[in-house]
C-alpha cells in the first residue's frame, strides 16, 4: 500500500502543475487551444501505445466506449482551458476535481449504485464549495463565465468517469480506452482548431512549449496512476489524486498572485472534506 499511496502522491503533484500550466497557456496571448490540445494528445498517445491489451476484452465495447468517453474528455478539458482564461486557476481546478460529485449522482441514477450517508455529505459539501465560489459583486459579470465553463468541465469530466464504469463492466479494455482517448485530444484539437481558430498556430512556440510540457505531465499522470491502481485500492488511490486542486491554488496564489480570501480558503476546506467524505462512502 505505500507503493500506491506515493504514485498517487506523484500523481497529485503532476496533476496539480498540469492544471498550473493550462492556465498559464490560458492566461496568455491569444493562442490555439485546438493545436495545444492536440499536442497534449500526441505525447499522451505515444507514451500509452506500447501498453499491453487484454486479449479477453470486448473490442467492440473498447471502440464505442472509447470514442464515447474520449469524447468526454476531449470537451471537458478544453472547456477548462476556456474557463481559466477567464477565471482563477485554483477556482477551476477545484470545481473540475469535484466532478466526483457528478460522477456518484450518474452512477445511481445511470448505474443503479447506491448512495451511502458520507457520500451524501460529501455531494452536500461539495456544493457549499461550489455555491462559495460563486462570483458575486463588481467581479459578477466579468468571472460568470469561467464559472459556468469550469462547471460544465466537470460534468463533462464526469460523464468520462461514468462513460468507463460502464465500459469496463461491459468487458472493454482499460488500455484501450486511455489510448482512444488520447486520440480524441489530437483529432478533437485539430477540429477546434480548424472549425473555431482558423488554425492550429503550430509557429506560435507558446502552442508547442506549454503542449510539450503538457504532454509530459500527462503522461505522468497516466503512468504513475496506473501505478498506484496496481498497487493499492481505488477507494483510496483516487481520492489522493483528486486532492490536486489544493496544489494547483497554492501554485496559482505564488507565482500569478491570485487573491487568498478567507471565502476562497473556506470552499477549499469544504472541497477537501467533499473529497474524503466520498472516498469514505465509496469505500468497501
């Protein structure tokens, strides 16, 4: 169990900078989120292509659910990015990392699983979170609409985690469906790029330096999750790298100077305990 509680560990961190760095490309000059994306998506591809397949999976199960939730993925994340060139970093991270909340209200109305006492304080806590971050006052109008996109990012991002419930009850393979996934990131970007940005902005370096970086993180986050899954139990694996969010808000606050009120900080404890309070409930 050590062995997975530090590959979630590092899988926090790397999650936590991914998040960094989306907003970092977000909140500069205008640049292709369709090519970044797409770049995200290749360096993603080639670290999972050499993956092994379960030879007892279900393909037609592993391509539907793949494009299904790759889909997902593809929308929920460039949807982040969107939300964070016009909203804090540590606002949206939080927000998107509490999809879980999402995720355990599809399941029972999707999935037939029930909903035990801590997850429901759990979904009640989560939404004091969200409810506090609520943009109020002068800053109303001009931060709504990050709020709204960071919102919709996690339902979307929810949407992935129940689109693999399923999948991998139906018998499809895990591999599989991260590796399609993966080509969702390149396909999805170059079509943002083409339909919404008239282009991929390849010689614009911010698209390749961030999308690299990006990319590496990513496969980060694939590998060492992966890790800690094999290692440990997922009711405690997966909470640990949800926690990413807290990281995210102190990089955002150190180097971008993002405001630290007392109300911020409150969502934040109210997230954190969201978090546990649903690893609790989850917990067999």
């Amino acid at each position: 169990m050590t062995a997975a509680i530090i590959n979630a560990l590092i899988c926090l961190l790397f999650t936590a900078v991914n998040d960094f760095v989306f907003k970092l490309f977000a909140s500069g000059a205008r640049s292709s989120r369709g090519g970044f994306v797409a770049v995200v998506g290749i360096f993603w591809f080639l670290a999972l292509v050499g993956l092994p397949k379960n030879p007892d999976s279900s393909l037609a199960m592993t391509l539907v659910w793949g494009a299904v939730s790759g889909f997902f993925s593809f929308t929920g994340n460039i949807l982040l990015i969107e939300a964070m060139s016009r909203q804090s970093a540590g606002l949206c991270s939080t927000i998107y990392r509490l999809n879980m909340v999402f995720v355990v209200i599809g399941a029972y109305f999707l999935l037939d699983e029930n909903i035990s006492l801590p997850q429901a304080v759990g979904i009640g806590l989560a939404l004091v979170a969200i409810l506090a971050f609520l943009p109020d006052g002068k800053d109303a109008n001009a931060s709504s609409v990050g709020f709204y996109l960071a919102l919709l990012a996690a339902i979307l991002r929810a949407g992935m985690g129940l689109s693999y419930r399923y999948a991998f009850l139906q018998g499809a393979d895990k591999n599989g469906i991260v590796l399609i996934n993966s080509l969702f990131w390149i396909g999805g970007g170059l079509l943002y790029a083409w339909k919404r940005e008239k282009g991929l902005g390849l010689k614009d370096r911010r698209v390749l330096d961030y999308g690299v970086l990006s990319g590496v993180l990513v496969a980060g986050i694939v590998f060492f999750m992966a890790g800690a899954l094999n290692s440990g139990a997922a009711s405690i694996v997966l909470p640990i790298a949800q926690m990413s969010f807290l990281g995210t808000f102190v990089l955002s606050a150190i180097f971008l100077s993002e405001p630290c009120t007392f109300r911020k900080l409150g969502a934040l404890a109210s997230g954190v305990l969201a978090v546990i309070m649903l690893a609790l409930g989850a917990a067999p």
